[in-house]
C-alpha cells in the first residue's frame, strides 16, 4: 500500500510506494498506452485520466 510522508515547512508531499503499487501503475500503464501511437497524444490522454493508489 502507498504511504504519504508528510513534509516539513509546506514541501511537497512524498508518496512511498510498494512494489505491488508499482506493478499496478506499470499495468494500467501498459494497458492503456498501447492505443496510441505516439508519446504525446498518450500523455495527452494520461494528463485526463485519474489514477488511484491505496494508501496505508
């Protein structure tokens, strides 16, 4: 399960990934990615799309 760590003085948040979370976000990766055919038109498409990760 991911895991946030909380930052001092207002940073950015760190989120601590598993390997299973990993894996899952390579896979959702994976199976949406190979519809396009080119790396803009996927990160197009990723910059509408929510992804969730459990967390601890």
């Amino acid at each position: 399960m991911a895991r946030i760590i909380e930052k001092i003085n207002g940073e950015r948040r760190i989120i601590k990934m598993s390997a299973d979370d990993i894996i899952s976000v390579v896979q959702d990766y994976q199976r949406i990615v190979p519809r396009f055919s080119d790396r803009e038109t996927a990160r197009s498409y990723l910059e509408d799309v929510v992804v969730y990760i459990p967390e601890d």
